[in-house]
C-alpha cells in the first residue's frame, strides 16, 4: 500500500508539473504601469520648482483650459540659451506673443518674429557651442556606468533577465546614446548634446554663426525634428500637456506657418512656476536614469525605433 502511494503521488506531481509550466508560461508580461508602480520609492527623484515654466493658451471653444509645464535644463548644466529663456520667462517677455506656425509632426513655433518685440537688454549673446552640453554627458555616463552596475548585480543574484539599453533599441542617427540625470544625451565627435525628442523646445535662429537669443521657440512635435541635433539647441522640454500645443490648427503656408496673422495663436501667459504661491507650484517626479526600471519600462513597451520612442517616465505629485 505505501509503495502504491508513493506511486500515485509520484504521478500527481508528474501531472501537477506540466500544468504548473504552463500556468506560469501563461503569466502575461508586466504593463508599462506595474512596472513603474513597482519601481523603489527612491528611485523617484523631485523635479525643482525652480526648472519648471507654465505656458498657458486661452481656454478652447468649449471652455476647457489649455496649460502646458516645461521642464527646464538645470542651471548647473546649462548655457547662455537657458539663461536668457528664464529672463523672458521672469520679465513675463512672451505674455502675448503669438504662435505663428504649426508644422505637422514637425514643430510648433512661438515668440516675438511676427511682432518684432523688443527683448530685452540683458540678454546673452548664445555661441554655437552652446548646442553641445559636456556637464549633461559627463552626468550621462556616471547614470549609465551606475545602471550598467545596476543591471548587473539584479540579473546575477535576483534572477532578473533585464537587457541593457542598446539591446532594445538601435539609433538611427549616428550617436552614443544614454540618459542622465533623466535626459536623453547624444554624443557624436567626442561632443555630448541633450536630444531634440517629441516635447523638446528648440531655440529659433537665422544663418549661422547666428544662434539666436532664445526669443522664438519650436516645441518639437515629431520624429523628423531629430534632424535638428547639434544644428539648433536645446533648453527644455514639455512634460505636461503637449497635447495642448500640438492638437492647433496646421499652419497652411509652406513650413507650416500661418498664411495670414488672423491665424495667429495668442499666448496668455509664459512664467516661472516658483513665482506662483507654493500651494499652487506644480510637483512632477521622474525615474531615476541609474534605476534597472527604466530599461524594464522601456521594454515593456515592446520592439521600437531610437531612444526618443519612450519617454523617461514622468509624473505629477500633489501640491504642497
């Protein structure tokens, strides 16, 4: 009887195992969003106030509000165009500008060309050079050397298979990519440069040397403005409510510029978010770039393009 009874429960586990495989085969890949529910609490890192501007439009037909935040480069990695873009912002410069073209899939353009507004005194002259951002890729390759660290220690003693960047994506544009401190950062002849993603905000300017002041802007819409790495700069991007500059009416004259200053798009307001009372300061966080979650989230998203496809996740907290 005993011999029959290990016999049987031999042949239960047998069965048992088989059914087991499959119900663990059967388990469905982690969502973008468990993953990122599941990221550790410190690998959340604070967006400062202090980075962020509010561009506000006129309510649309229907009465809802159009607000969109901007994010900054810091000023400890940033130039002369990120400077003079906080002294439009602190003179309230853009309040009543206009956005004068609309370029499907490519930018969304604003500032004082159509108006020819003086701007301001103690603007920077902005060189060339500031395109490129050595302190943003020196903080690139200390975030990728620490997420390679990462990657490594969860995939040997956690059991975790997660794959480095490069083997998710391939970029299409010649560069040595990788994120810091939650930027996407080129490299290209030994020069690093933060990538003019969907979102991103691109200073205007005329022939070269010319670079300009950082009065007009294209807010990039689309993929093709890639083509602008290292030929434009970049100051920020929009973390918030793109959709509010990008769902306008297309600009009919060739590039996408409105035909005629009826069309204008008034701008009721661009300002600094630190000069609203701290009860109204928006609060955003964003992944950590040293976090193994980042290139679980990444891949979570499935097979894709360059590193612009999915962006470092982002999000909004509750006001203090």
């Amino acid at each position: 009887m005993l011999l029959l009874f290990a016999a049987l429960m031999t042949g239960a586990a047998q069965m048992a195992a088989p059914a087991r495989a499959q119900e663990e085969a059967a388990q469905p890949e982690p969502t973008p969003e468990k993953i990122l529910n599941a990221a550790p609490a410190d690998h959340w890192l604070p967006i400062p106030v202090s980075d962020l501007m509010i561009f506000t439009l006129p309510d649309d037909a229907e009465g809802n509000s159009r607000q969109a935040v901007i994010q900054l480069i810091p000023a400890e990695m940033s130039g002369a165009h990120v400077r003079n873009v906080r002294k439009f912002a602190a003179q309230r410069w853009w309040d009543g500008t206009k956005i004068y073209r609309v370029a499907k899939d490519f930018v969304t353009q604003f500032g004082g060309n159509p108006d020819n507004k003086q701007v301001p005194k103690n603007l920077e002259t902005v060189p060339e050079s500031d395109y490129f951002n050595a302190a943003l890729g020196a903080k690139r390759n200390t975030d990728m050397a620490a997420l390679d660290a990462a990657v490594t220690y969860s995939n040997q003693y956690q059991g975790t298979e997660i794959r480095p960047l490069m083997k998710m994506i391939y970029e299409s544009y010649g560069s040595k990519v990788g994120f810091g401190a939650g930027w996407p950062i080129g490299t290209k002849n030994g020069k690093a440069f933060p990538l003019t993603c969907r979102g991103a905000l691109s200073p205007a300017h005329y022939d070269p040397p010319d670079a300009g002041t950082g009065a007009e802007i294209s807010i990039v819409t689309g993929e093709a403005a890639r083509s602008l790495d290292m030929t434009f700069g970049m100051v920020g991007r929009v973390i918030d409510g793109l959709e509010h500059v990008t769902n306008l009416p297309l600009g009919t004259a060739a590039g996408g510029f409105y035909a005629d200053k009826s069309e204008h798009i008034k701008i009721t307001s661009i300002q600094l978010a630190s000069e609203l009372p701290v009860s109204e300061q928006p609060r955003y966080e964003y992944l950590a770039s040293y976090s193994p979650s980042l290139l679980q989230y990444i891949e979570a998203h499935g097979g894709y393009g360059n590193i612009c496809t999915v962006p470092v996740p982002i999000r909004r907290m509750k006001p203090l």
